[in-house]
C-alpha cells in the first residue's frame, strides 16, 4: 500500500486512471509514452495488463512475486478434527481431501478462497498444515521504443494485486532514478479500490480518462473523490466525446466544479482501435484527429506537472 | 440459476449484457434478479433505474483492543499476515483498513484483551426494477477490499428463476468472491488486443474455478479477426456476435436498456438467453 518511492526530485510521477473500465486509459498511455520524452513507464493494471500489446517490449530482467502465503494441509497428519474449518472465516476449508494416515477423508484448503491469514496453521492441534510464502506473480524491466517499462503479470486468481502494484511502482522509480528520468508514467487499473489505491498514493498528479455516458460520469465522481482522499491533483480528459456531447459538457462542468483541471477531449475514432490492432498508438498511426487531440491533452497535462 | 457476465477488460459490454438479460428474463415471464458485484463503480441501477427498498451498511470485522487488559507479549502481531496490527515496545496498534477479519489476533491473545468489532466499509442497496430484483453493493470511498462487499451483495441475493451476477472487471479477488459459486459464465469481450489478451486471462480464471462458460464477442465488427480464431482453437463456444451499433452506444450514453429502446435487441437477447439455458443445463 505504500507510496515511499526514492526518486530524484525531478521525477514526476503521473498516473492514468479511470473509474470505469474500458475508457481509453491505456490507449491514452501509449500516445503519452510516444510523446513524451525521457520518460520511463509502469503498467500498474496488473489484472489485466495490455500496454506491453502496444509497445512490444524486450524484457530484460524478470523477478517472481510473493505477495503472502497459502495454507496447504497435509493428509499425512490431518486428523480431520475439523477444527480449520470451524475458524476459516473466507471459507476455503473443503472436507474432501485424500485419504489420511489415521482417518478416511481428510481436510483440504481451497487454493481459491484462501487469504493466506494463517490462522488455521496456527491453531492446527495436529500441526497438520504447512504455511508458506507463495510465487502469486512475476514483474519485469523491459525495453520498449519509448523508453524503459516496469510490468508485471499477476497469476490466474491470486490475491494482492495491491502489492504487486506497489511492487511495480518501487521499481520503476528505482529506474527512473539510475537513468535521470523527468517523467514516470504510470497505467493504472479501473475501479476505486485496492490496486487503484496502491497505484495513486504519493503520485504528483492523476489524469482522470472518462467517457461521456452516464457511466463514465457516475464513475468519474467516485474515482475523483478517491484522489482528494488521498491528495493527488486530479486532471480530467473525456474520451470519444463525440458519443455523446451533452454528456461530455455535463463531465466537464462537474470536473471544473470539483476543481479538477481539464485536460481535454479525443475524439471517437475508429483509428484508434486500427492502431491498436497494429501494435501503434494512435499518435504513430495517424498524423491528425485523435491524434491531434492526444497531442493537445498530452500539452496540458504536460503543463500542469511543470 | 446464476449466470455471472464477467469480462478481464473493462468497458467491453459487461453491464449492457448483464441488464438487458436481466430484462430478458423478466419479459419471458420468469422471476429475475440482478446483483450488481462490480462494487467499485456500480452502473446496473443507471440502467435498471430500480426503487430501493432498503438500505443497510457493510460492516467488517476489525479487532478492538483494551489497552488495559493488553500485555504487550505481541502474539497478534505475529500472527497478522497484514500488518493490521503490531505491537511496537508492548504497544499495540491497529490499522483497521489492512484489516482482513480473518479473527487470528482475538483467537490468539492470551489476556483476552482484543475482541471482535464493526466497521462499516460499503452500503447495501435492495430494490426492484419492474420485474427485476436488484441488489446492489457500493464500496466506500477510500475502502481498499470490496470482496466482503461483494459476499454481502451475494448473500441479499432474492429466490429467482434467473440471478444474473454483474462481475467487476478483471481477473482477481474481486471477480473470483463474484463468480465463485455460479452455475454459468458469460465472458464479454471485444475483438481488439486488448480485449483478446484480457479474454484469455479471463478464460485462464475460470477454467481455474472449474465453471462452464462462453463468450460473448461485442462490436464484433471492429478490430480483428483473431478472437474469433482463439476461441475455435480452444473450443470454446461464442453464444453472441453483436455489432458496433451507435444506437447502443448512444442509448447506453443516456442509460437506457438496448432491448427497451431499440426494439431489434429483444429477440437478440431472447436469443441469447435460450442459448446460455440450454449451455448451462447441458454443463449440469
């Protein structure tokens, strides 16, 4: 959960956020990553990571994550006494397992609903259950065409995305720091909760992508309050504006009453799905449109971290 | 039988789906319910526009600590797996929003001197949309855990014919306390890179859980052609193709239900539902 970054003070750290899901934020990223310079990038959505899809990166070291630990009980000694299932509160206890040394069924913990809390090892009377740290990820450096890139890959179903995040954050300023970076760009995940929350605390400044539905402005309200709780400056850009006009003006003056800096609009352009299925962003794949827009919100976000 | 819409990309179409088959059902005269488990941001009501019948706090447990019972020995800060709480020169300190609840430190302590709180972390809303039965949980601002948020919103859950669970996006925590106990999974996806690569993470998750499901390809004409490729190649069966219709992006924009305001989606989703019935039986 953690922002303590060592960074050198130059560094700015902004993270792309949106609320809702699918919004354009890592579209977003790339176009910034094509723009901006001297910049070393982090994909925080660790739950569903796509910017590595865009910038094609050569990974250069690779480390596994350990995010906690997993119970697992051992048949050998379990005396299917039932006393793990009584106290698991996440119930991950099955009474299903293999066949014991003193009993016919044994217990068995759900690899799914376990929270690694330890509190069935620790009450075990038989001393039946093993508790041990786990390998729940991996994280990367890579190289990319825009500059250096952090990255990660949560395994299917783990915890503690929060933590890789943070994960993820820390090395990415270690980096930004060994090579004099002015910028840390940051790809944050959907939502409010705990990987968002992990990705936004002690960053200089969020930009907000939003969409103009009511949707995206229900969201855009409640990921927004999550940076005031947290004391981030706030910048808005509405994505595919053009979908819906009023609704995009509507986001705006909600922004603007929020004191959120507007950064600006993209408009909905089917170039930005053909650049993402030619591995570009959309400032590399077409010269004006929504390439032009990116380029205007990138110069105002730009302004705002000065 | 519950039918969970997931999708590991956002903003492919989850909650479209999710409430036009919640209509669906209702209008083919069965009892429906509609939970909405995305907690974080949830849009069903935007759409659905339900009454709300009752509203009630989320609470989670949280240790409370007599400091004059308290020894100092420090057995619950050893036992914490979250740091939500230590004990610092015989001092004990907590951090409720680390908290897990699993009840290790009042289990553990030998002067009895923690016991079991509350503390409220999201809202639980029940109501009904015309026929539909909708339960909604809201994560509070600030909260980092929405699954005790999301188990809550499960356990509201109305006797219908039909639920249909709204999961939060991605592929962790979140969505696995959403899915874990339906009988069938509808993965929403878009044909694009990242909507491909985020549909096999999805698919990786549910294959984990041992659930059947299938997919459901949105703006199936933009893109590429290689979602389609995958999921012949992995066997897997995509119940929908629907298109990119700026009708349905323009009646999403003001929350309306595809299926109320552009007649041609009721048989697409009447269609739609026939085929999710007929996997999900056959998977029994």
């Amino acid at each position: 959960m953690s922002g303590q970054h060592t960074m050198t003070d130059h560094t700015k750290e902004l993270v792309v956020i949106s609320g809702k899901g699918g919004t354009g934020k890592t579209s977003v990223v790339a176009s910034f990553a094509a723009l901006a310079e001297n910049a070393v990038l982090a994909d925080c959505d660790v739950d569903a990571a796509d910017l590595h899809l865009v910038l094609g990166p050569d990974t250069i070291r690779r480390e596994d994550f350990s995010g906690g630990k997993r119970a697992r009980i051992i048949p050998e000694k379990c005396v299917a006494c039932g006393k793990c299932a009584e106290l698991c509160r996440f119930d991950a206890i099955r009474f299903d397992g293999l066949p014991g040394g003193a009993v016919a069924k044994t217990y068995r913990v759900d690899p799914i609903g376990c929270e690694g809390c330890g509190v069935c090892a620790w009450f075990c009377p038989a001393g039946a259950i093993e508790f041990a740290s786990v390998v729940n990820g991996q994280w990367f450096v890579s190289e990319t065409r825009h500059g250096p890139m952090v990255h990660a890959k949560l395994h299917v179903a783990e915890e503690n995305s929060g933590k890789l995040v943070s994960t993820v954050r820390k090395q990415a300023a270690e980096v930004a720091a060994e090579r004099g970076a002015t910028l840390l760009l940051v790809d944050g995940s959907p939502g409010i909760g705990c990987p968002v929350i992990a990705s936004i605390t002690g960053a200089d400044a969020v930009l907000i992508v939003t969409e103009p539905t009511l949707s995206g402005l229900h969201d855009l309200g409640r990921v927004a309050d999550v940076a005031m709780h947290f004391n981030i400056p706030a910048l808005v850009c509405v994505n595919k504006w053009d979908l819906n006009a009023e609704i995009a003006a509507r986001i705006e003056a909600d922004a603007a009453e929020r004191g959120l800096r507007v950064a600006g609009r993209v408009r909905y352009d089917r170039a930005v799905t053909d650049a993402q299925v030619r591995r570009q962003s959309v400032v590399e794949f077409v010269p004006d449109g929504p390439a032009e827009d990116m380029r205007t919100v990138w110069a105002a976000v730009a302004e705002a971290l000065r | 039988m519950n039918i969970a819409v997931c999708s590991g990309k956002g903003g492919t179409g989850k909650t479209t789906v999710a409430t036009n088959l919640a209509v669906t059902v209702s209008a083919a005269a069965r009892s429906a319910g509609y939970l909405d488990c995305d907690v974080e941001e949830p849009n069903g009501a935007l759409f659905l526009k339900p009454e709300v019948a009752e509203t009630r706090p989320v609470e989670v447990s949280i240790p409370e600590v007599d400091q004059a019972k308290c020894t100092g020995c420090g057995q619950c800060g050893e036992i914490c797996q979250y740091s939500a709480i230590v004990c610092v020169n015989e001092q004990v300190l907590v951090f409720p929003e680390l908290c897990h609840g699993c009840a290790g430190c009042w289990l553990v302590c030998p002067a009895g001197a923690i016991r079991e709180a509350k503390r409220p972390t999201g809202q639980l809303a029940i109501g009904a949309a015309g026929g539909v039965q909708w339960v909604q949980g809201l994560l509070n601002v600030g909260e980092v855990m929405s699954p005790p948020v999301i188990a809550a919103v499960k356990d509201a859950a109305p006797d219908v014919d039909v639920l249909i669970i709204d999961a939060p996006p991605g592929t962790s925590c979140p969505v696995i306390e959403s899915v874990r106990d339906s009988d069938f999974v509808l993965l929403v996806t878009e044909p694009t890179p990242f909507g491909l690569n985020d549909l096999k993470l999805a698919v990786e998750m549910v294959r984990a859980l041992a659930l059947p499901f299938a997919v459901v390809i949105n703006r199936a004409d933009v893109g590429d052609g290689e979602t389609t490729d995958y999921c012949a190649a992995e066997g897997i069966d995509v119940l929908a193709e629907l298109p990119d219709d700026r009708r349905v992006a323009e009646a999403y924009s003001r929350g309306e239900i595809a299926c109320e305001a552009i007649p041609d989606y009721r048989d697409i989703y009447a269609q739609l539902l026939e085929r999710i019935t007929q996997e999900a039986t056959a998977a029994e």
